[in-house]
C-alpha cells in the first residue's frame, strides 16, 4: 500500500462545532481510510498554516482521490495537500534504478 501524507485546515463552522461538542477527529479519519480498504496511521492537530497532518495507507491513488473528495466534500475541511511518500529502503532502488537511466538522458539544451 501507499503512504500519503496530507494536511489541510478546518472551516470556521467545524472549528465552532469542535468547540462546542469537542471530538477525537482521528476516530473518524481512521473510518473513512477502512472504508476506502486503506488504514490511518497517524494524525496530528498542528500548529501554523494547517490545522492537521495525516499519515495513511491507501490501496491506490484511486482509493486515496476518494477519501480526499469524501473528506473535501464534508465542508468541514480545506485547503487539503497530499504528498505521496516512499520509504528510505524504496528510495534507495529508485536511486539505484536512475543510475542505470541517468548516463544515457541528455538534459535540455543538450548540456
């Protein structure tokens, strides 16, 4: 499975409701990933430009659109951002992978 990494803000509304009936969001993160067949693997409340991190595995990209659109249409949430990420192990064959691509690409310019 992939590991995506997303942080987003709460609307104004979902801030006043929290305040007035405060709730664990984690709880219902963790149900939409299990819906979508993935699994919620951390989730932070953050301080700055977002509200909140989330660290999940979806199945696919698919799977992961889905549970950003189902969360997106909510209305309690924006500006999301998702960032895919691969483990150190996976990054070590991928620089092995482009050292055999690298000699044989000629960049722009032909530099």
């Amino acid at each position: 499975m992939s590991i995506f990494i997303t942080q987003g803000r709460y609307t104004r509304e979902a801030i006043k409701g929290m305040i007035t009936k405060p709730e664990d969001r984690a709880d219902a993160v963790s149900r939409l990933f299990s819906k979508a067949g993935g699994r919620l693997l951390n989730y932070y409340v953050t301080f700055g430009e977002y509200d909140f991190l989330a660290i999940g595995e979806a199945p696919s990209e698919t799977q992961m659109a889905a549970i950003l659109m189902a969360a997106g249409s909510s209305g309690g949430v924006t500006g999301l951002r998702t960032t895919l990420a691969i483990t150190s192990i996976e990054a070590k064959g991928a620089f092995a992978a482009a050292s055999d691509l690298a000699p044989g690409f000629r960049s722009a310019g032909g530099v």
